[in-house]
C-alpha cells in the first residue's frame, strides 16, 4: 500500500459476489482453513487483520508530510520528538 497510496483513500464498498470475487476471497482466507473455524469467524478474523493492516499504513502516510515538514529523517527521531519530557 505505501507503493500505491491511492489504495488507502478507496472505501470499502460491499460488492455483488462474482467468480473472481469468490475466488479471491477464497485466497485471502486459505492461510485460515483446517483451524476448525466456521466461515464467519474466518471473515471476521480476515477483515481485523485487513483493517488493522490498511488502518497501520493510513497512520504512517498520514504522518509523513509531517515529519517532512518537521525536519525528521527517521523513526528514531520522531519518537525522540515525540516522546514525553523527562
């Protein structure tokens, strides 16, 4: 996604069930099969990861243009900047 940030500004509609949607979420929860959960608790623990994934990297491009604009070059020396006076 930080190769391609348009992906983060695309909502996450509800979409009409075709072969290659089928197919791709079948994909996506592969990695969850054979640990004895029904379907929805396998979309559910899918959609958590894939939200906190997209939520992750909403939170880094967000604070991109601030660090830039802070003079910060690293994660270092934003948590130094940020972190609470001693």
């Amino acid at each position: 996604m930080l190769r391609h940030l348009w992906l983060t500004r695309l909502p996450v509609p509800l979409l009409a069930p075709t072969p290659a949607r089928t197919a791709a979420v079948e994909r996506r929860l592969a990695p969850l099969d054979g640990l004895g959960l029904d379907a929805d608790t396998m979309t559910a623990a899918f959609r958590a990861v894939a939200s906190y994934a997209q939520g992750a990297v909403q939170s880094e491009v967000a604070l991109a243009p601030y660090t830039k604009e802070q003079g910060w070059e690293s994660g270092d020396d934003t948590r130094r900047a940020l972190a609470p006076p001693r």
